[in-house]
C-alpha cells in the first residue's frame, strides 16, 4: 500500500510539474482564428480586434504579465493600400504578455495574428479573390496557436526558468511587419536583456520530405551548439539557413542585433487565397514543430551569453 501511494505521488508531481503540447488546443485556437467568422481577421477591422482580445483572453488566463502600453495592448497605426480603394489608416495593436522569472535575460516569442481580410489588404494570390474571405489558417493562425500554446506551457508547468519569457503578437504583419517594427522602435522592454527571438508564421503545413525551415541560424555562433545537442532523431525533419532577414517579424530584431530563429514550412498552393482552411492543418506536425521548438529555447538555458551575428555580412 505504501508504495501505491509513493507511485500515485510521483504520477502527481510529473503530471504537475510537466506540461505537454495539446493539439486539441492548437485545434481550438486554429478554428477559432481562422473561422469564416473572423472574416481573414483584415488590420482595422472589427474581427482583427476580436482576434486581438481572444489572445488578449489567453494570456490572462495563464496569469501573464500585461507588458503593452494599454494593459496588454500597444497600439499604432498601419497604413492599408486597398486594392480598389483610396490609401486609408487604420488603428493596429499588439499584443504583449511577460512571465517574469525575475531572471537576468529574457526570451521573445512572437507570431503574428493578422492576415488580409477579404482579399482587401496585402496581396491574394487568387484570381477574382475581391470580396471573398481569407481565413489565414496556416498564415498565421497556425503561429498563433504556437505562441499560445507555449506561452500556456511555460507559464503552468510550475518551473522557474532560467529566462523570462515575452510573448508578442503581432498586428498588421501583412502590411509591411508594420506592428514589429512599431514595437522594436518603441519597447515596452528593454531590448538589451533579450537573449534571442523566435518567430512562428505558417507552421501548419509541413511537407515531411523537406522538414521545417529554421531561418536564422547564423544570427548567433550559439545556436550551432544549442542544434549540435539536439537529437534529430526524436523530432520532426527540419533543415537551418543562416541568414536573419526573411519576410517576416524576427526581422524586425535581427536589425536591432538580436538573434532570431523564425520557424516556416514554406509555401503552398492555398497561400494568400481564400482556401488557406483550418481543415487543411497539420496538427500532429504542428506540435513536432513545438516541442522541437521548446527543445531549442530549453537548449538556450545553458548558452550564456549568445552574442549577436549579422549575416548580411560574409561568413
């Protein structure tokens, strides 16, 4: 008897002290996101503020930190070019959680929440696409879950980390990486104490031949050993590119000399049209790509410093 209760407390303290990726989250958050409702949740619109409050949502529920200038929120504002419409301003936001691990560096996490509406904002690729809803499962629903879903992890597995965490997501990304740039222009934190950034946008469609793309690698000589212990074995394929830039939110750090890994399963047929669907989603390649994800960011606890590598320059 006494070693049933032994066994039944260290079933408990693993099953509190650990915290596993869920899909029926991401599945959650993905449907909810990408939903006709939501109307491709466009910069300025009413559904884009929805989106915006559903995070917000999240975030207190996992006791976060608000980090913006208005609770959790940083607004700005983001200059639309509407296909068939004069130039307009709209107002934008991000949203801003921090766990604080009162640690002396701090991880970024980010992701962006907006896609191009219905088919009135950035580019849709599809013909006599004015009009129609562009749900953006993939582009950036998929992200989005990711950053919720790490940000549930790391906040309720009743660990200390040896870094705090800045969880950010990002409005009108579609527009020009507008709220990014917004935000590392004006920081509600310090950029000095951030270790490194990671960025998520479309992380739903894997193509298992090719793996996920890590573009960043060679932003700091620290990721090579952070990889180096990784077992490739134990996670889905993934391949790295050294370059910082590339078309998305981590850029906006890489140019304030931080360095980035961005997370990215490439293209695809349904990209910036309106059958990027949540039904289309990978949710079991998803989490491989999170857990791989929380192998990386837990590999960077023991890096020290990671000094800053700026690859627009030769290796």
């Amino acid at each position: 008897m006494r070693l049933f209760f032994i066994m039944m407390f260290l079933s408990f303290s693993m099953f509190t002290f650990s915290q596993e990726i869920e899909i029926k989250n991401l599945e959650k958050h993905v449907y909810y996101l990408a939903s006709d409702k939501m109307k491709g949740r466009g910069t300025g619109s009413k559904e884009n503020l929805r989106a915006a409050k559903y995070i917000q949502k999240q975030f207190k529920k996992y006791d976060l930190q608000a980090l913006g200038t208005d609770g959790f929120y940083q607004n700005f504002e983001a200059k639309i070019k509407k296909v068939k419409v004069r130039d307009s301003i709209r107002r934008a936001k991000n949203v801003i959680a921090f766990l604080d691990n009162n640690a002396d560096k701090t991880v970024v996490i980010g992701a962006h929440y907006d896609h191009i509406g219905e088919g009135k904002q950035g580019s849709s690729l599809a013909k006599d696409s004015y009009g129609i809803i562009h749900n953006g499962a993939d582009d950036n629903a998929s992200g989005v879950a990711g950053l919720l879903e790490l940000a549930r992890i790391y906040s309720q597995n009743k660990i200390i980390e040896p870094v705090n965490f800045l969880f950010i997501a990002f409005g009108a990304e579609e527009l020009g990486l507008v709220g990014s740039r917004y935000f590392v222009k004006n920081p509600t934190y310090d950029l000095s104490k951030v270790l490194w950034m990671l960025n998520m946008d479309m992380i739903g469609r894997l193509n298992k031949e090719t793996g996920v793309s890590i573009i960043g690698y060679g932003t700091s000589p620290a990721f090579e050993t952070i990889f180096n212990k990784i077992d490739r074995d134990n996670f889905v394929k993934f391949y790295t590119n050294y370059e910082g830039r590339g078309g998305s939110d981590q850029t906006s750090f890489y140019e304030k000399d931080v360095p980035v890994l961005f997370f990215h399963t490439n293209g695809h047929p349904d990209y910036h049209t309106p059958t990027d669907d949540p039904d289309k989603i990978d949710f079991t390649s998803l989490k491989g790509i999170l857990d791989l994800e929380k192998a990386v960011i837990e590999g960077s606890f023991g890096a020290g410093e990671m000094p800053f590598n700026n690859t627009d320059k030769k290796k």
